[in-house]
DNA sequence: CGGCCGATCCACT
DNA sequence: GTGGATCGGCCGA
C-alpha cells in the first residue's frame, strides 16, 4: 500500500483554522500494539494559542503538560480529560507557537474489527469513533504518547483523494466550552458532511 | 500539600 | 435528559 504521509511543511501552517479545515477529509493512521488502524477525519476544533481563553496555552502559559504545544508542528498532544479519556491534538504552526487543532471524530477505515475490539473491552455498543475520547480509544492512543511525532511509525496522518468542498464544511462554535467567555462563541469547530 | 475540576462517555430513570 | 465515573494537572495556601 503506498504511504502519503502529510510533510512536515502541512505542520506548519500559520492559520490554525485553516489548518483544522485541511485535516478535514485527511486519513489519521496508528500502529499501536502492533496492529494497524485507520480513520478518515471527519471533526476538527482550532485551538489559537495564547489569544484563545479556551486553549491550555491561553496567555502564554507554560506548564509541563502544555509544553508540547509550543513544540514545532507536526506532533501529537494528548492528555487526559475528566480521568478517562485521552484526547489527540495536533500541534501546527512554528516553534513557540502554542497552535492545536483537535480531532473529534473520524470514520474508520483500516482495521474495523481491530477498534470494535478495543472499544468493546470497555463497553458494548457498536459507535467505536464517534467522539474525541472515542475514537482514541478506538486507534490505540494513550496520554502518554504526548509529543509523539506525527511522521513516526506510530502515529502519522496520510493524504487522501478526499478533498472536501465547502459546502460540506460545516462550522459551528466548539464543544465544552463554555467557560471561555466570548470565544466560546467563535466557530472554530469544522465537520466534514460527508454524502 | 489539599482540593477542585475538566476540550467526555455511557447507562440509566 | 442527566448524573456518576475517575485521576492528573493546576492553583492557592
């Protein structure tokens, strides 16, 4: 199968709201535990750095956890929410700038049966991938592959021949957050209407 | 060092 | 529609 892993230059985009609308359509693969799974983006949140109450790097602020956000594009950031869930970001933009775009849906492709099983082991329905903790779980992705390269042979996001229009773009303002004030309201969450 | 709470999901009443 | 699960990160003392 031939390999279109993203190149580095994709990571660095300067607009990171642009950039969540590129993943869109974009195939994010894993190799975890020696299986290989796969899925089209389908959901994407911008998370603007330092200007953006609801980012973890609002005003600039340096934390162990945060510090990979700082990183140059082009790694993973997952962390740990309400003790269970670990949700996958990506890291764009240059060094020092704290961009992420958070992925919170894909539709599996590769290794269906694979992510049913991961899924099942903790619950029993047949929605494997339909939300940020979710489709985690579903790919094999763990906290602690934070900073990992979205280039290595562990994580990376391929090309498709999937480009969506903008009419299939749909935006709206983001999920859980409400405690930011105003950019609450922005609408930096972007789902790829698939027909 | 202690306490609060989160970019969620699922099983219920 | 809603509350419980569950624990690391963060902030204030």
């Amino acid at each position: 199968m031939e390999r279109k892993k993203l190149k580095k230059e994709f990571y660095l985009i300067e607009d990171v709201v642009e950039a969540s609308k590129l993943l869109l359509g974009k195939k994010l693969c894993t190799f975890t535990d020696g299986l290989f799974t796969s899925g089209i983006i389908t959901e994407t949140e911008a998370y603007n750095g330092v200007f953006d109450k609801a980012s973890h790097a609002y005003g600039g602020r340096h934390t162990p956890r945060t510090e990979v956000m700082y990183r140059e594009g082009g790694v993973a950031y997952i962390y740990l929410c309400y003790g269970i869930f670990s949700l996958f970001n990506v890291v764009t933009n240059k060094k020092g700038i704290p961009n992420a775009v958070l992925v919170r849906a894909i539709t599996p492709v590769d290794g269906i049966e694979i992510m049913q099983q991961r899924r099942k082991k903790l619950y029993k329905d047949n929605k494997f991938a339909g939300g940020p903790g979710t489709l985690s779980q579903a790919l094999g992705l763990h906290y602690s592959q934070t900073g990992t390269s979205l280039r290595s042979s562990e994580i990376w996001i391929e090309e498709t021949e999937i480009i969506p229009s903008k009419k299939e773009i749909i935006s709206g303002p983001r999920i859980g957050v409400g405690y930011a004030g105003d950019d609450a309201k922005l609408p930096y969450r972007f789902i790829f209407k698939m027909d």
